[in-house]
C-alpha cells in the first residue's frame, strides 16, 4: 500500500512538472491548477491512510 502511494505521488508529480513546464498557459491558470492538485492529493493522502472517511473521492 505504501508503495503504491509512493509510486502515486511521483507520478502526480511529474505530470504538475510536465504541465507546467511545457504547456503555455496564463500563470494564475496555472497556480490555480497547481493549487487543485495539491488538494485533492491531500484529501486522497487523508483518505488513503484513514483519517478522512467522510467524503466520495
């Protein structure tokens, strides 16, 4: 399980790097999209290691 949030968490950021790095947008596009991810990966972290049982993600 540990593994897998590892493996979860390089991916996610890699793909934020590769976005923000090779695809032209306006920078508050970009702090908002940076903003959302960072978000729902700590909701999903919460989730995954059960302190947040609550909510649908």
């Amino acid at each position: 399980m540990l593994i897998n949030i590892i493996v979860v968490l390089v991916v996610v950021g890699i793909l934020l790097w590769l976005i923000n790095t090779y695809v032209p947008m306006d920078g508050k596009i970009k702090s908002i999209l940076n903003a959302v991810v960072v978000i729902v990966v700590i909701l999903w972290l919460l989730k995954a290691f059960g302190l947040l049982s609550g909510v649908g993600i």
